[in-house]
C-alpha cells in the first residue's frame, strides 16, 4: 500500500529519523536553497522549513524538500526496507510500470478545503524560494505534478516540469513541444485553436513525483500507474475551472491554461538544473494563467533543489538512478535484445549515461542495445552515452568498467559508435546554443555516443588462449591461488 499522502510520507519518514524540522528562521530568499545543499552534501535527512522569513502567517507557513534525496528514503517510499539494493528497487520498477489500476474519482477530499478564484489568486502566497542566486525567479514547480490531457483520446498525463512564478497569476514554463507528453498535448490542443488546461498538484504520495518524473509511455495515464505501485486506486477529484482531475489528498492544486499565442509568453529562466549547471538564458516561454488554487488548511509546500554535483545528489539523481535504468531495461526487453544481465544509471549523471551490462551473444548487439534505446523517446534527455560491458565487469563498479574500457574498446573498429544530430536535451551545457533552439527544433539536439566495450568477435578463438577471443588475465591459476591461500599465514602474512 501506499502514502495516503504527503502528511503520513512525512510521519513515516520522522520516525525513521530521515526527516528533520528546521525551526530557525530561513530565508526564501536564497538561504533555503544554500542549506538544502549542504545537507545534501552531508548526505543528511529529508527537511521540514517551519519558519520561513515573510510566511510565519498566512496561507501557507511550511516547506517540505528532499523527501527523496536519499536512495534509503526511495526505498521507503517504495514500500521497502531502507538499505534494499538497487538492483532490486530497478526490478520491481521494471515490473510496476507495466501494471495498470485504474484511479476513481470521489465527490470531495481536503485538498478542496480552501478554494481561491479571480483577483484573489497570488502565488506568493506560498513560501516559494528562489533556490539559487542566479536562477531567473521564484520556482514554484520543481518537484510538482503537471496534469493535462489528449484532447482526442481524454487520456490524462502526469509530469513534472519546471516552471517559474511570473506575475502573480501567471506562470512560465520549460515546455518542450517535442518529445514531452504535454507538449505533445499543447500541440494538439493549438491545433484546435484552443488553450491547453492544466492542473499543478503539489504535495502527495511521494510515488506521484516519482512517477510523474518519469517517461512512461505515450498514452499511459500515470494515475493508473501509481495505483498499480500503491495497490490501490488513485482517488481523484475533479478541479474547479478544469476539465482535469487530481488527488482528493494533494496539498496544493494551482489550476489553469497555456496558450501558444506567442504574445502570452512570459521570459522563464535560467534554472540551476539536473545537470548542475544554471542552464538557459531568459527565454520568452508558454505561460500558465491561473484559475484557481484550491489546497488544504494549513497546506504544506513541496519543493525540490534541483542539480547534481559531484557529492551532492538530488531527488532527481536518486530517483533516475532506479527508473532511468528500469525503464531501459524494459525497452532493451521490449526490443527482444537477448542476454541483458543488469543496467546501471550512475546516480551523478541522472541516467545521461547508461551501462548495460550483456552476456553477448553476437557482435553487433551493443550496436542494437544504442540503437534501441536512441529510438525510444524515453531517451529525451538521457542515455546521451551508452557502454556496454560484458558479464564479467559489474556495471556499477566504476573500476571495472573503466578497466574495461581500456583494453576492450578499439575505436576505430567500431568500439566508439557517434550517432549526430539525434533529439536529445535543451539544457546540455555541452550543446551549442543553436542546437537547443527548442522554439525552432522542437526540441534539443545531441550527438550520441556507444562504447561498445566488449570483448570483439571480430578477434579469432585461439587454441593457445584457452578457446577464447582475448588472451587470459594475469590473475593465476585456480590452483596456484588455492594453494597459496591454504599457506597464507605460514608465509607471514596472515594478518593482511
Ligand atoms: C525533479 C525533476 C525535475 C524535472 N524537471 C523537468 C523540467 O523542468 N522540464 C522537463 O521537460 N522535464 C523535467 N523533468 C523530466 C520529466 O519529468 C520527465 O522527462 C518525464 O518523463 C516527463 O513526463 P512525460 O514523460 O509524461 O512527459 C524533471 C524530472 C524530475 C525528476
């Protein structure tokens, strides 16, 4: 089963011990960002900001972060024991997003407590930080569940997306028309002239971010599968000004539409992203105009520091570590891609680099792995470089791979495999500019790169190798290593 919502996730993380309460007072202003960094750094506890500068009254008092910023705590919200290995968190990933329960709607729920209309709507009303000193504003949407839907199938998508506050009705967003699903959405809903409705829910079951933040299939109702992963159905109220729906237990529902109408856009921008750069010039962008804020008494808001840096990962590096590399290895099984052992997302780059690790049946097969993960628009932002190894180098042993990597890849026969100008990212500090125009391509573009660092079966089995295609390691014999162990402490060195 899953969290009712946001409030019981928080008492289960405080007993834990993985949530702490900040009682001093922070500034929105910079410092909330700055001390959820340091804790990340010190690889410390989801936090609790209670008093925030400007907000010790009002609408909205509290601000709850970093409730996934910990493998442990992932594991938590997902139903196991905290020191579960990845392994097994990417499997049973693997398996839940194909399940499917369908979500129910109900006629009331505490999210519809307070219901806020017309000239009284104003965001800043929420204690929303600007998280980092060069970012273009106010994030108000960093870790929070966009609902739309396709105007011709009803089918509604949940996902997560940044947006910042603009005026205080107003909100501009990084919305990719290529490649996201509510892009797909917004491009639809302009064809019919029509402005796009869209629902922002803050604050629920920690699965709603999880999945939200994940690019299940085209056309696959996240809802349903969160009902699959909390054994229950999603209970969902219909919005006010909407013709949307979301949970009757969210904390917070900003509710409204986007327009294409170029004169409706709002400059969002720079954001201090995933990568760990502050990405982005401020760009004229598609912009919310809110509706509606319903919420809950004494709401608490979520948001999320965005940016991973060497020793310092966010909720986004932990949670792609397990789905990016689950959902890899669901296409590389939906694509019938025989022998794949393990796949390993390294938490610091988010999923941007992937390692599959096969037991290899034929030479072109880390080609097909690049080549099916590359057709997938899963890959949007990720899986930018792919290597395979083989089942003796463990995926996740940095070491090993870059042992393997070394004396296993011929780059010029193949080993290294570049596939140009490929959809990839907009926010790839590598990419030129001009390459991550999204207003004139749609969407960013990358070069992708294979390391195919597999032992080569363009290399002849030789008879004084053994039979094999490379020539044996210089670890000894099995023989010699037993009887060697057997007289360890006769040689004096039974104490290393
Ligand atoms: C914490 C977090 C923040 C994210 N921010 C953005 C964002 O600002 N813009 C974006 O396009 N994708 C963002 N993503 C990635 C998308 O959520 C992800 O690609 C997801 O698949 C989008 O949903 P969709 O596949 O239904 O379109 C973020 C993911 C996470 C986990």
């Amino acid at each position: 089963m899953g969290f009712l919502d946001q409030r019981q996730w928080m008492a289960s993380l405080e007993q834990h011990g993985e949530l702490r309460r900040i009682k001093a007072e922070v500034d929105w202003d910079r410092e909330i960002g700055a001390v959820t960094r340091r804790v990340l750094e010190k690889k410390g506890p989801a936090l609790l900001f209670e008093n925030i500068k400007g907000y010790r009254d009002g609408r909205c008092t509290k601000l709850f972060a970093s409730g996934l910023g910990a493998r442990s705590r992932l594991a938590l919200a997902l139903g196991f024991p905290r020191d579960t290995p990845n392994r097994a968190l990417v499997q049973h990933v693997m398996q839940k997003n194909r399940e499917a329960i369908p979500h129910v709607l109900v006629d009331g729920g505490p999210v519809k407590e307070v219901i806020v209309k017309g000239a009284a709507i104003d965001q800043t009303e929420f204690p929303v930080p600007k998280w980092h000193y060069l970012e273009g504003g106010r994030y108000i949407h960093t870790f929070s569940s966009i609902v739309t839907k396709d105007p011709d199938t009803g089918v509604m998508n949940v996902g997560l997306y940044r947006g910042m506050i603009g005026k205080k009705n107003t909100t501009p967003f990084l919305l990719i028309k290529g490649g996201q699903h509510w892009g797909a959405h917004f491009v639809k809903w302009a064809a019919r002239k029509q402005p796009m409705p869209v629902a922002c829910v803050i604050g629920w079951d920690p699965i709603m971010s999880f999945l939200s933040g994940s690019p299940l299939p085209a056309g696959v109702c996240e809802w349903d599968t969160m009902g699959a992963y909390r054994g229950e159905p999603a209970q969902l109220v219909r919005c006010e000004t909407v013709d949307l729906a979301v949970p009757a237990g969210a904390e917070i529902v900003i509710e409204g539409t986007i327009g294409d109408d170029p004169e409706t856009y709002e400059n969002e921008g720079p954001f201090g992203e995933f990568t760990g750069y502050v990405s982005d010039l401020p760009t004229p962008r598609p912009t919310m105009q809110i509706s509606c804020i319903t919420h809950r008494r004494d709401p608490i808001f979520c948001g999320s520091l965005e940016g991973t840096l060497p020793g310092s990962y966010s909720e986004n590096s932990v949670m792609s570590s397990v789905q990016r590399a689950a959902i890899a290895w669901n296409i590389l099984n939906g694509a019938g891609i025989p022998g794949v052992l393990d796949v390993f997302a390294p938490p610091i780059t988010n999923g941007v680099n992937l390692r599959v690790q096969i037991k290899k049946h034929y030479q072109g097969q880390p080609k097909q792995i690049a080549a099916a993960l590359w057709g997938n628009s899963a890959a949007q932002y990720r899986y930018k470089h792919v290597t395979v190894v083989e089942e003796d180098i463990d995926p996740a042993d940095d070491e090993q791979v870059e042992w393997a990597f070394a004396h296993r890849v011929n780059a010029g026969e193949g080993g290294v495999v570049i596939f140009p100008g490929i959809f990839g990212s907009p926010i790839d500090p590598s990419t030129p500019m001009e390459d991550r125009d999204v207003a004139q391509l749609g969407t960013g573009l990358w070069n992708r790169m294979l390391i195919d660092a597999t032992r080569s079966w363009k290399n002849p089995r030789r008879a004084e190798w053994g039979g094999e295609r490379f020539p044996p390691t210089v670890r000894p014999a099995p023989d010699d290593e037993a009887r060697v162990k057997a007289r360890w402490a006769e040689y004096g060195l039974g104490d290393l």
